[in-house]
C-alpha cells in the first residue's frame, strides 16, 4: 500500500510538472509574439510605409512570420496595406496615439509647451519640435514648421539615437540647478547632411523632461543667425519649465 501511494504520489507530481511546462511555454510563446508584433508596428511608425520584406528585414523576423503578424494588425486596423504592398499606420494606431496624446503623462507637457513651440517657430522662422527621452532613443513628440518653402518637415513620431546627437546630449545632461537657464546644445549632419540641429532641454524639478529643437538648413544657422537661434530655444525651453514647475522661478 505504501509502494502504491507513493507512486500515485509522484504521478500527481509529474502531471503538476507537465502542465507547469506547457504553461510556460506556452507564456513565454505569447511574450515572443507580443514583442514581435510591437517590433514590427514600430518598424511600420518610423519607416513611414514600409513593404514586408523591409518590415522582417528592420525586425530580424523570418517573413513568413511577419507577414502573419502584420496581417494581425492590418485586421484591427493599426495598420493599413495600398496597392503597392506597403504597410503604415491604421485607423487604430491613430486613435490610440491621439488618446495617449490627449490624456497620457506627456499631455501636460504638450500643453505646456505649444504656445513656446509656435513662438520658437515665428522667431526662429526654422521648423521647431518638441521631444522626449525613450532609453537609449529621443521622440520627437510635437511640431510647428517653418513657413519657408526650403524647410525641415515630417519628424513628428520619428526617433533619433541619443547618443551622437545634440538632442540626446540635451535629454541625457543632468540638471544641477533647475532654476537656471538650461545651455544650449548644436550639431550638424548627425542625422540628416546639411542640418543643423539646435537644442536646449527643459528642465523639471528633479530632471530634464524634454527637449526643443530647432532644425534648418546648415547654410542658413550660422553666425548671428545661429547665436540668435539659440537664445530664442534656451528662452523657450526655459519658459515651459516655468509653466510646468513654477516653483522653479528664481526669485530677483
């Protein structure tokens, strides 16, 4: 009796042992398709319009499985495919990004920013943009364009690395005073040639929430133009620290 009951025991054992097994993989099968499907959305956001061998090559993902996984989406419609076979963002995807815009942690940011990012833009008379740090990438989250014909356009949701850049420079300084004007920060050609960027972070209370950049062509920001340039970004940038954390206002 004892030889029965311990068998059945380590039978009840194994069994435990077999489901526990088809449940992880099974868990860990679903988090490997999750992070595909947002592999591939997100190679879709910062491509523009993408075809699917684009999309499996941008992604490392066989294309047989991309195409499944992009046909997921396609059908909810966080993407949509035209004639020539290329994917870019859906009805859905919009939807989604315009609530987290609207309601999400960087509302209060945006709000706070615009009327800084439209006088940035007169001022400056170069495309002006607003973004945010992303781990190792900066977001470009808003925007107000040039209104000359030769001008910077269409950055909006895109990503830049934050390192080699003077927007990541900008997001990445650390804040030792937040009461002072923050400093501005330049580059030229680290993402696109013939573009200088112009960039001054906006302080928080206890760190950099965000970035203005001004991006034009090379030829046009230099000298005079470019000193003044930065200035406007450093006042903009310090402004919108003012309306977000008051408190911040140096006092004299």
């Amino acid at each position: 009796m004892k030889f029965r009951q311990a068998a059945e025991s380590q039978d009840r054992v194994a069994a435990t042992a077999a489901r526990s097994s088809r449940g992880s993989g099974s868990t860990l099968h679903a988090s490997r398709s999750a992070e595909r499907v947002l592999s591939l959305l997100d190679a879709v956001v910062t491509g523009g319009a993408v075809g699917l061998t684009e999309a499996a090559e941008a992604t490392g993902i066989p294309v047989s499985t991309a195409l499944r996984h992009l046909r997921v989406l396609t059908g909810r419609g966080y993407l949509v495919r035209d004639d020539l076979g290329r994917y870019s963002v859906g009805p859905s995807f919009v939807r989604v990004a315009l609530a987290a815009f609207q309601s999400g942690p960087y509302a209060r940011l945006t709000a706070a920013a615009q009327p800084a990012l439209q006088r940035l833009a007169e001022v400056t008379e170069e495309s002006a943009y607003l973004a945010v740090r992303d781990g190792s990438e900066a977001v470009y989250i808003a925007t107000v364009e040039s209104r000359r014909a030769i001008r910077h356009v269409g950055w909006v949701g895109r990503s830049v690395p934050v390192e080699g850049t003077a927007l990541g420079e900008a997001l990445a300084t650390e804040v030792t005073n937040p009461g002072q004007p923050p400093a501005p920060f330049f580059n030229t050609g680290a993402i696109e040639p013939d573009v200088t960027a112009v960039v001054a972070p906006i302080h928080g209370s206890v760190g950099v929430v965000g970035a203005f950049s001004v991006l034009g062509p090379a030829e046009r920001l230099v000298g005079e133009r470019l000193d003044l340039t930065a200035e406007a970004v450093v006042n903009a940038a310090r402004m919108t620290s003012l309306a977000l954390f008051p408190r911040l206002a140096v006092p004299g």
